[in-house]
C-alpha cells in the first residue's frame, strides 16, 4: 500500500467508528466492536506508514487548494509519524478500558460518547500528519470542537461549567492569538507549510520575532502554558477515559505537537537560537513547570491533581522548543511519547479506582492498595516514569533536556529539572505509599477486589510500556534525529 | 463672509431654504409627533421638501416650458427652437415615480395604521411601546429568565 | 486585461441577449400574474419557477463576467446617459447570484413555514409581495442608472413592510415593527434621493458610469460631497449600519420566519453592494473625502458594530434576537472589510457578503423550524430541542460555526482574508494590528452567544414532556443545502473567492474601467 493511500486510510478508519456508532447507537456489542476494530485499523495504516517511510519525509500530498497558496496538504515526517503512533496504539488500549469504564460506571449515551472520541482521534490523525500549518490548525479546532462534547458528556452544572471553561479557553486562544499568528505569518512569508529549518528567517526581524512566537505559544492553547491551562483541570470532570487519552495524550500532546512543529518548522532552531527570541518561552515555560507541580501538591482529587501534573510535564516539552538546540528539541519529542506512556496509565489507575469503589479524593485512597494491588502497582511504575527514575521511559527526555539546557548555557534550567523531580516525587509517591503502608480505615474493604478485567488490563500493560520503551529510547531517538539534524536556515 | 449676506445671493437660493426649511420641520414632526398618523404627515412633508427641491434645479433661468414647436406636419420645427432656453424637464420626470412612491408609503403607512390601532388599540406611540413593554416583560418572566441556573 | 463591452443593440435577437432585463422582468411579471390568478394553489409554484428562473439567469450572467468584463444593457434600445442602462459586471452578477439562490431556497422552505404562521387567505398576496420584494432588489443591483435604483430600492422596501407585517398573525408587535421599519426605510430612502439630486445638479445626469465621468473631469465640490454624504446615510440605513441599525432587531425578530430568512440574507446585501458602486464606481477612491469617510467613519463604526452588536448579542435570550443583533455586528465585518481599503479587504467584505447570507439564512431556518414546534425561539421554548430534532440541530450547529468562523466553515474564510487585508495595510500603519485583533477577539463575543444557544439546544432539559418532532422534509432539504453549502465554501474557495477576487478588483479599478467603457458606448 501506498504511503499517501495509507495517510488517508488511517484519517478515515476513525471516521469508520463514528459511522458505526450512529448506525448502531443500540447494539452494544456490534458497535463496540467495530470501534475496536477501526482503532486496530488505524493503528495498522500508521504502522505501515512506518514500514514504508521509516524516518524518513514524504512529499506533500495535496488534498486541495483553500486559496493560493493555501493548501489542506499531508505529509509524513518523524515527529508526526511518533505522535500518530502513539495516539492510535494507546486509542485501542484506550477503547478497551473506555468499554469497561462506560459498562462498569452505568454512564449515558455510550454511541455518541464513542463516536466524538473517534472524531477526536480522526482529527488527532489530521494533526499529525498535516505538512502545513493551515491544515494543522483546521484539524486542530476541529479537535477541539469535537472534544467539547465528551468534557460535558454528563450533563451535570458543574460538567457543563468545566466544559466551558474548556471551549472558553481553547477556541478563545486559537482563535485570538494562534489564528492571528498564522496569518501574520502567511503574510510575512506568503507560505505556511512546515520547511526544515523554518520559513520566517530573513522574513521577520526585531520586535515581530518575539512578539509572532508569543501569539504561537499562548495560542496554542491545548499545550496549557501558564497562565491558559485553566481548561486542563476543568476538562477532568469528563469520564476518565477521555481523560487518559485526551487530555493526557491526544489533546495536551496535539498541543505540544504544534508547538515543537512550529519551534522547529515555523521558526527554525537555529534562527530561534539566533535571535534569542524564545528566551522568554524558555523561563514562562520554566515556571509553568515548578508551578504547576507545587499546585498538584495541594490537589486531593486525584485527577485533578494528575491534570496539574500533566501541565508541568507539557512545559518540558516547550521548554525543550525554547531552548532552541538540538537535544532540547529531541527530549521533547521523545517526551511526548514517554509523558504519554506514563501518564496514561495514572488516569486509567484513576478511572479503576473510581470505577471500583467510586473514590476520587486522594484522602479516602488510603489502604487501598491491598484491595487493588494490580491497579496501584501500574501506578507507582507510571508514577515513577514521570518522575524520570531509570529504570523506566521517563528518565530519557530529561536527560536530554538538560544536555539542551547545557548546550544553550542554561544551566539554571537543570536545576529547574531537578526541582522539579522532587516535586514529581513529592505529589505522586505518597498516594501508593499511604495505599499500601497505612492501615485501611474502618469500613473500606481490606481484602483483594478489583476492578474488573477489562478496565485493570490496559493500565498493567501501559505501565509494561513505560519499562520497555526505557530500553527502546535510543532507537526513538534515532528515528526523531533527522528534525534537527538536516541543515539550518543558511543551508538553504 | 460677506457673500453670505448678499442680498442678491439670498435671493438666488431661496428656494433652497425653502427646501431646508420643510425638510427639517418635516423631519421634526416625524421625530416628535407620538401620533402615528402626524408621523405620516410629517413624512409627507419631508418627501415633498425633496420633490420641490428636484423641480427647483430643473428649472433654468429665462426658461420656459420644454414644449417643443412643432411645424404643420408635427414635425419639430428646428429654426423657432433655435434661441429659446427651455427648463430642464427630466427631474420633474423624476419626480413624478418619486410622488408615486409617496403615495404608495403614505397608503401602506395608513393601512398599517389602521392594523395597529385594530392589534392594539390606539395609534399613540408611547400607549404602544408600554404596551410593548409589557408584553416583553410577560416573555421574559414567562421564558426569559428559564435558562435553568445555567446562564 | 482588455475590456471588450459586450453591448447590445437595440435589435438584439436572442434571449441570451436580454437576459440582464429577465432577471429583473421574471420575478416582477410574476408578482401580478399571483394576484390576477388570485389561486392559492397556483401561487407558490408559480413564484418558485420564477425563483428558479432568476437564479439560472444569474447563473449565465455570473458565467458570461466572471472572468472580468461586463454586459451593458439599454432598455428599450434608448441609449444612455438619457435611456436607462442595466450593466452586470462581476460585482453585481455576484451578488445577484447570491439573491437569487436565496431567493431560490428559501422558498420551499417557505411553504410550511407560511402555512403555519400566516391566515390561509393572504397566502396569495403575500408571495406577490415576496415576488416584488426579489425584483425590489434584483432591480437594484442589476441596475447602472442612479435613479432606476432608488424606484427599486422603493419596490423591495415597500413589500418588505407588508411581508414584516404579516408576522401580525402571531404576533401584533410585527405591525409597529413593520411601521418603525417603513417611517427609518423611507426616511433612507428620502435620503439618497436627495443625494442623487445634489448629484444631478452637479453632473447632470444619472448613468453611474456617465456621473463617474464628469466627476473625474470636474473634480469635487461641496455639492458633490453633500451629495456623497446624502446617498452614504441614506443606504446606511437600509443596511443597518451601526447605529442606524435600530429598525432590525425588531423587524427581524418578529416577521414571519420565512421573510427573515429571506430578508436577512439578502435585503442588507443589495444595500451594501449600492453603497460599494456608490464609493468605488461613481465617486470612486481616489477622491480623498471617500476614502476619508471609509477610513473615519466606516472603520470606527464597523468596529464599534463587531463589538457592541455581539456583546448585546450575548445577552439575548431569544434565539431569533439574538441572530438578529448578530447580523449587525456581522455588517461589521462586512464594512471593515470595505473600508480597510485594498483588494484584499474588499475582497473579505464581498467574500463575507455571500457567506454571512448563507449562514444566517441557515440560521433563521433552524430557528424556523424549531417555531414551527415549539411555537417560539426563546431559549426556553427550544430547550432540548437539538437532541429532538437532531437534523434541524446538526444543521443549526454548522451554521453557528461557521458564524463564529470555525475553520472548515464558509465563516473562516472571510476572517481569514480580513484578517489578512489589515496585516496587509500594517507595515505603513501599525493601528491596522489592531484592527486585525479586533475582528478575532470579536470572533470570540461570537462564541459566546453561539455557544449559549448550543447549550440551550442541547444541554437544557426540555420544557414540555411532547417529544418534538423532526422538521418536515421540505424545511430540512433547505437547511441542509445550505449547509453544506457552508461547509463546501469553506474548503473549497475557488468559486467565490475567485468571482469575489474578480469583483474587488473590477470595483477598484472600476471607475479607471468605466472611463474606457464610456468611451467604446459613445
């Protein structure tokens, strides 16, 4: 098969869900399945998008012309390719715990909850694969469109609060500053389509510099840089599934996607390094991190407190962009994959906890363990890959961020990583330590019950993930080089 | 500025004060007049400020009649024409479709008028939009403020 | 580009020839024939088959300019300045396009519409009026004698009154609504007559392309601009121009359904496209007291409309009002585009006349069809009624996007190319950056008050137990037409961007163009 055939296939093969979905709103076991098995298709396009391309880049595949010099384009490049891989592997995990979490929790209006989350995943395809930024950004407020109704899917005042605050946030920023930014730039280069070594070099200079990477970082809304991350904590009011991999893969991730796109595509490493426009990033993005992790310190629900974490391991990633060097600009890539791998895994143990015994604030958890040993063992693995301890996935990308941070001569900004270690270590360990080690209290079950197979399988084998991919980082890194590696802007 | 006050020049464009001078009462009646009808009248008045202004700029001095002499045959007879200024006819040509677009108003406005005091009542602007009011008031209570703490 | 006048002798042969006067001449022979027919069974099909006619002569019109060009006209063979002329180049072929589209798919929604809201007997009346109302403003826009548009602009107006008011048979407030919109209408109206007088005295004649000329040669004076001013307010008027806008609101909220629709996707647009003729074709750029008033007056105002027009917008609490405040902040857009002055600009105000009329027209039909179940368009009324009525609801969700200017919708596409034109103006003048911003951060007032009726669609609980039905199949084929429409000319620009393109630059260059074409008439 074709790669352009296969690019297609794997946008479309989600769409296959959504249909079913409608068709069969009442059919559980027939519509379930078809889901299953379009997010086993949409896998196996990405994988044979990754036989045929491997690392390497693809022409742009035109699909048409918006205006001239506008085109909805696709195209496959590594650090697209890794997020499509991600997202769709961890989407049939993700399916297989959503039909357990949707059954064992007796929540509504399965079918339209299925086909948004297909929608989701389509668009996620979209933004992976898009060679342009105007194709980047059409799919990503369609994302964001189609996200709105899973974030208020119960139906509750405070789901439709949070989910406003969600839309409020996410359309407002793309639409006021992002949307802004693109055009700005279309007009300073007449082209928006992602160019190794960036296009605004030579196009812009001085003040629009800072000022263009500013409209694109606070745009960039779903990357949840301080102070627009408000959304992140609002959208956990939705079922956990849309949680795990939305908004701790999909959705966070198409935003840290966008940034590293646009960091390393848009501007250019090298000019950003240059013109020293991204320093400021570099320190927002510093602070989100300490920040965000001292508020997830003071979060007793679970989620919520893991949404706080997932915005400070975001800030990894666009620091990583703002460092503006080669191995800032890896370790963030290879975050993405590694932050999603973990993280994932906390929000499915999250959504296990609360399927069983309908638990959400960290303060009732404790003793739990010995009820729900599997559950809490895949946290702590998780727990312990976010912290970035070897030896698990998560150590990799720090690692690399502090070479960046060395090589740009940074080095407060190690300190910074370090920090915030202790800071991981500080809000996660104690929830599996007092699950474990304190005595349950009266009341709460002491003996072995959990939840059931289909929603404690796919957090065990996220949590194997996170220990396999620390011995598979080196390749990840091989495959994400060739985004630094090939030439400046002087080479063109 | 002292052109301003020549006399001669006053009288020159009298008709343009005229013209103002209608227009802006008719304009007055329309936005104070409470009565709907007075506010057709006004507007009546209004629209006949223009139509004499049309008719005044047709008109050009020592002109007469655009009338042309015709010869025994009906043909034009091109040497008596020859000498005599004649008005300009076309904005009274105008002016005409403009009258019967009045008109046309004008009835549609009366008929409506009629339908209003038929609805509700009276044909005083204010009784209508307290009238009005209320009935917007019985909405809102009735619809307005249901959005169920949600908005 | 050379422009070959196509002109037409008085002895044209065939149709083909005559098709700008049939564009006028169909609709405004069939209002008549309704009445003398007196046969309610007769009157919707034939005001459909005028309809369809219009919109197929448009079509080839469209077809025949699209590339540049124009066709010149002279009725009865009398030659202009003195006979009158219709003159269809790509700016007006567009936006009778657009008319009759509407015009066109309006109408079979119209049927259940008006069956439900208006007395059985003013049936026939009311699509002669409907009829007169599509010529009023066909009439219009075909038109190139300065006077001919004034008659038409009278046509549409006045059967517009009487369409408004026969919303009266719900609810009587339509007739006050109908009287304060004929006393603003045609005090309007008064306006730009007086205007053309003041032209016609001063280049004594009323041909667009022949007032065009002896402005160029005579230069300005204070008649002139008078006269400028006059015809600016005036047109202001009927396109709701803030803060001229007052009569809308109402006249929108409470005229039967089908009108609205009809009314709001086309009647402020054929006033626009006059004023656009007005500044660009006969009193042209170049003179500085247009572009002054486009940058001074226009600018401000159209942005004081995006915002405070949404702002009230978002306090609405009645589905139908609240479309309608939103059409006056969209005028804004429409303005801003105009008179940010460069092709570019112009282009985004003739790109978002054409996509606001079909999205507002997809609008007011959802809100239509939800009447016609519920009985009204408060939020209260609709509750729910997205989930009942889940085509209706999908339909009225792709309208709302594509009304904020969500990407993938028609909307996006004239934000983009606004946005564009002020980044264009922005290295000689920095206040264009925030003109720029002003329309995205005014986009989000956008969200504000679409989001609140999605809520209220489908996140309230219903007010009565009766499960709504979905909308019959006549008002659905409407809606959904357009909205895919929506979404195509959201993706697919070719169409009417390029005939947009086309239009901004013949009315930039227009007057330059006239200048050449007078000479080949004469």
């Amino acid at each position: 098969m074709d790669t352009t055939t296969a690019i297609f296939a794997a946008m479309l093969m989600p769409l296959v869900a959504l249909g079913g979905n409608m068709a069969f709103a009442h059919r559980e076991n027939l519509r379930d399945g078809l889901t299953f098995a379009s997010a086993l298709g949409t896998f196996g396009f990405v994988l044979v998008i990754l036989c045929n391309v491997g690392n390497g880049t693809t022409e742009a595949v035109t699909l048409l012309t918006v205006f001239p010099g506008i085109d909805i384009a696709f195209n496959v490049e590594p650090l697209g390719l890794l997020f499509a891989i991600v997202a769709s592997g961890l989407w049939i995990l993700t399916h297989i715990y959503g039909v357990g979490y949707m059954r064992g929790n007796n929540e509504k209006h399965h079918a339209r909850f299925f086909a948004c989350f297909a929608v989701a995943i389509s668009s996620v395809m979209g933004i992976a694969f898009s060679s342009n930024m105007f194709t980047l950004f059409l799919f990503y407020e369609i994302l964001t469109v189609s996200t709105y109704p899973l974030v208020a899917h119960k139906g509750t005042p405070e789901a439709i609060r949070g989910a406003r605050t969600y839309l409020a946030i996410l359309i407002g920023t793309s639409i006021a500053l992002q949307l802004t930014a693109v055009i700005w730039t279309f007009v300073l280069t007449g082209t928006l389509d992602f160019t190794q070594g960036g296009i605004l070099a030579g196009k812009a200079t001085g003040w629009v510099v800072p000022v263009l990477l500013g409209l694109y970082a606070f745009g960039i809304g779903k990357a949840a840089l301080m102070p627009f991350h408000k959304w992140l904590p609002a959208a956990m009011v939705a079922p956990t599934p849309v949680s795990a991999l939305l908004h701790a893969v999909a959705v966070v991730k198409a935003g840290v996607f966008t940034m590293l796109k646009v960091g390393v595509y848009i501007f250019g490493i090298d000019f950003l390094a240059q013109t020293g426009a991204s320093e400021w990033l570099m320190w927002l993005a510093a602070y989100s991190i300490i920040a965000a992790s001292v508020v997830a310190m003071y979060q007793d629900n679970l989620k919520k407190r893991l949404a706080y974490s997932t915005i400070s391991q975001l800030s990894y990633i666009t620091l990583g962009m703002a460092l503006a060097s080669s191995a800032g600009a890896l370790g963030g890539g290879l975050h993405i994959a590694m932050h999603a791998m973990g993280k994932i895994t906390l929000f499915m143990c999250a959504g296990a906890i609360y399927v069983r015994y309908h638990k959400t604030e960290i303060s009732d958890m404790v003793g739990l363990g010995r009820a729900m040993p599997i559950t809490f063992i895949a946290f702590l693995i998780g727990a312990l890959s976010i912290i970035g301890l070897p030896p698990l996935g998560g150590s990799w990308p720090k690692f690399l961020l502090m070479i960046g941070a060395l090589d740009s001569g940074y080095i407060i900004i190690i300190a910074v990583l370090a920090l915030s270690s202790l800071l991981n270590v500080a809000y996660l360990i104690p929830i599996v330590a007092r699950a474990f080690f304190l005595p349950a209290p009266e009341g709460q079950p002491n003996t072995y019950g959990e939840a059931p197979l289909l929603v404690w399988l796919p957090p065990a084998l996220t949590a194997a993930g996170c220990v396999i991919l620390f011995f598979y980082a080196g390749v990840l890194q091989d495959f994400l080089a060739p985004i630094v590696t090939t030439g400046g802007y002087d080479a063109q | 500025m002292s052109e301003l006050f020549d006399l001669r020049f006053l009288a020159d464009h009298a008709h343009y004060f005229l013209f103002i001078v209608l227009m802006m009462t008719g304009l007055y009646i329309v936005v104070d007049k409470t009565n709907l009808v007075k506010k057709i009248v006004g507007l009546n008045i209004f629209q006949v400020s223009v139509f004499m202004f049309y008719i005044s700029i047709g008109k050009v001095s020592g002109g007469t009649a655009p009338i042309l002499p015709m010869d025994d045959k009906f043909h034009v007879d091109t040497e008596a024409m020859a000498g005599i200024a004649y008005s300009n006819p076309l904005p009274h040509v105008l002016i005409l479709t403009a009258i019967v677009v009045g008109i046309a108003t004008t009835s549609l406005g009366l008929a409506l008028i009629v339908r209003i005091r038929e609805a509700f009542d009276t044909i005083d602007e204010e009784d209508i939009t307290h009238i009005e009011q209320d009935m917007t008031r019985e909405d809102n209570a009735k619809h307005g403020n249901a959005m169920g703490g949600m908005a | 580009m050379a422009v070959e006048p196509h002109t037409v002798e008085h002895t044209a042969r065939t149709l083909m020839d005559h098709l700008p006067v049939l564009q006028v001449l169909i609709p405004f022979c069939t209002g008549p024939i309704i009445v003398f027919l007196g046969s309610r069974r007769l009157a919707w099909p034939l005001a459909f088959v005028a309809s369809a006619l219009s919109l197929i002569v448009s079509l080839m019109l469209l077809w025949q300019v699209k590339d540049g060009g124009y066709i010149a006209y002279t009725l009865g063979g009398w030659e202009p300045p003195l006979g009158i002329e219709y003159r269809i180049d790509a700016a007006n072929a567009f936006v009778l396009m657009l008319i009759s589209l509407i015009g066109t798919i309006t109408l079979p929604y119209a049927l259940i519409s008006v069956a439900d809201e208006i007395k059985r007997r003013d049936h026939t009346l009311f699509y002669a009026c409907w009829m007169l109302c599509f010529t009023g403003l066909l009439g219009m826009v075909a038109t190139a004698d300065a006077f001919n548009v004034f008659v038409f602009l009278e046509i549409s107006s006045l059967s517009t009154y009487v369409l408004v008011a026969m919303g009266a048979d719900r609810d009587r407030r339509a007739l006050t609504a109908a009287y304060d919109y004929l006393i603003m209408g045609t005090i309007g109206a008064t306006f730009f007559v007086i205007g053309l007088g003041m032209i016609y005295m001063a280049t004594g004649t009323l041909n667009m392309a022949d007032i065009a000329d002896r402005l160029a040669d005579q230069g300005a004076n204070r008649t002139v601009r008078s006269g400028f001013a006059f015809v600016i307010v005036g047109m202001g008027l009927k396109i709701a121009m803030f803060p001229l806008h007052l009569w809308l609101p109402k006249a929108y909220v409470f005229a039967p359904s089908a009108v609205t629709v009809f009314l709001a996707a086309t009647a402020t647009k054929a006033a626009i496209y006059v004023m656009l003729r007005f500044t660009f074709s006969v009193y042209r750029p170049e003179f500085t007291y247009a572009t002054n008033t486009l940058e001074m007056i226009f600018l401000p105002l159209a942005v004081i409309a995006m915002f405070s027009a949404s702002f009230v917008a978002a306090f609405q609490t009645n589905f139908k009002r609240m479309l309608a405040y939103s059409s006056v902040a969209q005028i804004g857009y429409i303005l801003l585009g105009v008179a940010i002055l460069n092709e570019t600009g112009l282009t985004a105000g003739i790109v978002h006349l054409f996509n606001h009329g079909i999205t507002k027209a997809l609008m007011f039909m959802g809100v239509g069809a939800f009447v016609l179940r519920a009985g009204g368009s408060f939020y209260a009324q609709i509750a729910g009624l997205g989930r009942q009525m889940p085509l209706t609801g999908a339909a009225l969700v792709i309208g709302g996007l594509s009304l904020i200017g969500v990407p993938g919708t028609a909307g996006f596409i004239s934000k983009w190319y606004l946005v564009q034109a002020a980044f264009e103006r922005a290295p000689d003048n920095p206040m264009y950056l925030a003109i720029a911003v002003s329309v995205v951060l005014s986009s989000l007032l956008a969200v504000v008050y679409v989001w609140r009726a999605f809520e209220a669609m489908y996140l309230m609980a219903p007010a009565t137990d009766i499960r709504a039905k979905e909308a019959p199949l006549l008002m659905l084929v409407p809606m959904w037409v357009l909205a895919i429409a929506c979404i195509w000319f959201g993706i697919d620009t070719d169409l009417i961007a390029g005939a947009a393109a086309q239009a901004a630059a013949g009315l930039f260059e227009g007057s330059q163009g006239m200048l050449e074409m007078k000479g080949a008439v004469h």
